[in-house]
C-alpha cells in the first residue's frame, strides 16, 4: 500500500495509470516464475525511515526493462538515481545471469 501510494502521488489517476490490482497481480504471477522476475521495490533514507522512493522492473532470460522510479523529497535531487539503476542492474542479473541488456522509457 505505501508503494501505491507514492506511486499515486507521482502519477494520479488517468488513461495510462497502473491501478492497484495490476500491481498485485503481476507481483504474484511471477513470484514462482523461472521466466519473468518482477520487482516492485521501496527506497528510503536509511535503515527502518520511511520510504519515499520506489523502483518497478523485470526481467526476463534474454533481457530486463525498467518500469517506474520514483524519489521524492527527501531523497529527490541527491543524485541517488544512479544508484538505485545500478542495484536494479545487479538484481536483474542474479534474476537470470545470461541477461546483458535492459530498456528503460525515460520523460
């Protein structure tokens, strides 16, 4: 729920928002996949603070895409964004070590 909610705040009901449900959905049809890995994480300051950041992706056996990032104040305009694509980058190649290669839409 936290994550829907920062997600919410960052893209407010429209055409092309994701709803809840498919959220959920696709975090439990791969939970138990060998083929398509989604992650749905939180992002905070430190250890056990509130989150205020989040990060959507997937990866699959010959590729990986980036879905969503979202850092808001107070972790927005620290420069944190590459680190948190380096660690996605890293789950995605423990999710399948052959991927060498993702995609990400950026606005």
């Amino acid at each position: 729920e936290h994550a829907m909610s920062i997600y919410r705040r960052a893209f407010p009901d429209g055409e092309t928002a994701v709803d809840n449900a498919a959220f959920r959905h696709r975090l439990s049809e791969t939970r138990n996949s060998k083929r398509l890995r989604y992650h749905l994480w939180l992002a905070a300051a430190k250890t056990n603070a509130p989150a205020h950041g989040l990060a959507s992706f997937f990866t699959t056996p010959r590729f990986g895409f980036g879905g969503y990032i979202i850092l808001e104040p107070p972790l927005a305009g620290r420069g944190l964004s590459h680190v948190l694509i380096k660690r996605m980058e890293e789950q995605m190649i423990r999710d399948h070590p052959r991927c060498r290669e993702w995609y990400i839409e950026c606005e």
